[in-house]
C-alpha cells in the first residue's frame, strides 16, 4: 500500500498477492472448477495464476501475452473464456466502468477503484464508508442486486505531475 491521508481512504498500487494467498486461491479454483465439471487445466491455472499476481487490472490482452510467454500455443480465445468463466464463477470480476477493452480483478476484498483517464492505470481504494453505501428501496424493490461498486476517474497523481506535451 502506499499510504492514506487523514481519511480512511487507503490507496493500494498493486503488488500482487502473497504466495499463500495465491495457492489457497488456486486451491479454491481447482474445487470450483471441479463443482462445475470444468476441465483443469494448465493453461486455465496460468490464467487465473497470473490475474491473481498482477500490479495492475489486466485486459485479456495482456493476460493472453503472459499466458503466451508459458504456454506458445495457448489461443487468445482460451484466455478470454476463462477470464470469463473466472468473472462467472466469482473468482474475479470486470472492473465496470472503463469504456475499453474489459479488465479483470482477482482481489474480491471489497473496494472501489479510481481510474485514470490519462494514462489508464486502475488504483483500488479502500475506503469502508464507501462499502456501507444502501442500496435505494426503489432499487431492491424492482431488481436484484448482485453486486455494487464505487468507481471514479480523473487524472492520476503521476500524469498530474508529468509536464504538458
């Protein structure tokens, strides 16, 4: 993490998961895997492996670049339908919002993320307030929800300090 101001904001750059952490997930995914009678695969652990050790909100192109680096012949066809079978089964999920190409999240410790709109890079933010948003009656009354989430975009600390080109 690299800090937090005099809120309960807390701002994390990415580092990536710890090994244990990683290992339980995978743990996890190969159950889940197994519960859906899903084939597991090598390239479907490579996959979830190199979402869960990101620094950032990959696409699918970047994962199947990764991918591609272990395994020459993986298709970006594989990679895509596991990235969504990944969303499909909660093990990940499309960070909403971005207006581009879908990127992924493996962290599913609640949060928000902040979106630069210079440069992309996606920022997750913890800030428990923002977890505790209700959702509206009028909302609940009509739909279920499965899922909220907090996102914003500007223009990220690095890009603000980079001089105008």
């Amino acid at each position: 993490m690299t800090g937090s101001n005099d809120s309960d904001i807390v701002i994390s750059m990415r580092k990536g998961s710890d090994r244990r952490g990683i290992d339980e997930n995978i743990r996890a995914f190969r159950v889940k895997c197994g519960e859906r009678g899903l084939r597991i695969t090598p390239q479907r652990i490579a996959v979830y492996r190199i979402l869960l050790n990101s620094k950032e909100h990959p696409s699918t192109d970047m994962v199947y670049n990764q991918v591609k680096k272990l395994y020459p012949n993986v298709s970006f066809d594989t990679v895509n339908r596991t990235l969504q079978t990944l969303s499909e089964m909660g093990a990940a999920f499309v960070v909403e919002g971005s207006g581009e190409p879908k990127r992924y999240d493996a962290n599913l410790k609640p949060h928000q993320h902040f979106k630069c709109v210079k440069c992309r890079r996606i920022i997750d933010l913890y800030d428990m307030k923002l977890d505790k948003i209700s959702v509206p009656a009028e909302l609940t009354e009509k739909f279920v929800i499965l899922r909220k989430a907090v996102y914003f975009e500007g223009v990220c600390d690095a890009c603000l300090e980079e001089p105008d080109s």
